[in-house]
C-alpha cells in the first residue's frame, strides 16, 4: 500500500486506540472507586468503542486483502468507500488538531477512492461517461465562457479545455466545466452519467466524492502553478488513460 493512502487509515487507527486507551483509564479508576452506575454507564461506552475499534481493523485489512486479491471484490469496495465517507469528518478533525495538512488527508482518500475505483473498473459506453473540470482550468483572459457549453472553446491552446474538447470528439463522450458544487450536481441531473472523471482541487474532489455516492468517480487533482483557482492545469494523459480504461473495461 503506496504511503498516501497510509496517512487517512493511519490517522483514524492511531484516534481510536488513544480513544480506547483513555475509555479503558476512565474504567480503571471508575472501578477502583466501586460507583457502581458510572462503571455500568462507562462499561456499555466501552463495549461501543471497541466494536469500533474492531470495525476499523476490519476495514484495515480488508483493505489490505483488496490490494493483494488479482479479483475485484465489489462488497468489500463498497464497505471500505461508506465507511471512509462516514468517518471523513473525524479524521479531519483529528489532523486539525494535530496540526497535520488537510491536503495530505484528502490526496490519501482521493487515493484509495480511485484504488477502489480501479479495482472494480467496468466497460462503459462512450455517451455514459462525464468528464466534469472546474472553470479555473480555462485561460482567465478568454472571453468565450465555456461554462455552459464547451463548444464554445475556440482552440487558442492557451489552455486545456481544447484537450478536453478533443477528448469530446475523439471519444463521443460528454465534457462539462461547473463554477461550483451546485452547477456540478445540475450537471450531473442532466447529463445522467453511469461514470465521471472528475478533474478539482482536493477538497472540492473529496466533497464532490461524497456527494454522487451512487455513481463512480475518478479524480483527478489539478495543478496549480498560478495559485488556487486561477489558470489550473491537469495531467490530460491520465485523463485519456482513464477514458480508454473505461471504455475498454480496465
């Protein structure tokens, strides 16, 4: 297992035993003492972490045997990605507070996301995949918007949103650039997709993950040589990689 996706698992191993380590100190002294509803009350508490702490080395190892197994294994996929999405939030908050970079958090769930993704990898039709970019990809200075339609790109070059219109007619596949999460879910509505290439920053891949749970998503995290959200970049051959997986069943 590559060390990006360590860091999201790790995090939420090593918060769960402190957590059990602390709930087992609190027993301690609580039984020394004899009070009698506290060590009930503290008892059942227990009891609740550890079948916790036995959830996660479930999903530890079995996610180790996802990446060791030649087969695809799609209950055991979907059990990992619901229950990566489920404590999101807590490992998020435990790297704030260990004051750990959020960004390292989110590239090791996008990882093992697209691990997942990878594994379970099927044949799709040329109209039922989504390539869906943000607007930041486009040149700032252009002044035919591309938000709505990308066939209004007039293939200057002096962005990639000509690569991903040519991946539109190369392919017959659909291509949409969303300013934001509500432009994004419409997007999706309306296109109907059974897939999506999801080209974002890591937290608007993270929240766009989690929000279309019911349809699979690949991303890939942009690149940002201008800063945040100002003329992004993108591995456009590992878009056309991906295409060609899906299109070809892996």
């Amino acid at each position: 297992m590559k060390g990006k996706k360590r860091v999201f698992l790790g995090i939420l191993a090593v918060t769960f035993l402190v957590f059990t380590l602390i709930v087992l100190g609190i027993l301690y002294v609580i039984n020394r003492g004899r009070i009698e509803l506290y060590k009930y009350l503290f008892m059942t508490l227990m009891i609740f972490v550890l079948f916790l702490m036995a959830l996660i080395v479930a999903v530890i190892g079995a996610t180790f045997y996802v990446v060791v197994s030649k087969k695809s294994n799609k209950f055991l996929s979907s059990f990992i990605a619901n229950f990566l999405d489920l404590f999101y939030p807590l490992v998020v908050f435990v790297a704030r507070v260990l004051d750990l970079k959020i960004e390292k958090v989110e590239q090791s769930y996008i990882e093992i996301k697209n691990f997942l993704f990878n594994k379970n990898i099927k044949r799709y039709a040329s109209q039922d995949i989504l390539i869906l970019a943000p607007h930041c990809i486009q040149y700032s200075g252009c002044k035919f918007k591309v938000t709505y339609d990308v066939e209004n790109c007039r293939r200057c070059g002096k962005c990639q949103i000509n690569d991903l219109v040519n991946f539109k007619e190369k392919y017959g596949i659909n291509v949409a650039v969303a300013t934001g999460g509500t432009l994004a879910r419409k997007v999706v509505k309306d296109t109907e997709p059974k897939v999506i290439i999801a080209i974002a920053c890591e937290r608007d891949l993270t929240s766009g993950m989690q929000d279309v749970k019911q349809i699979p998503v690949y991303g890939i995290i942009n690149e940002r040589p201008n800063g945040p959200c100002f003329n992004t970049r993108v591995d456009v051959q590992k878009i056309e990689e991906t295409i060609k997986k899906l299109l070809n069943g892996g």
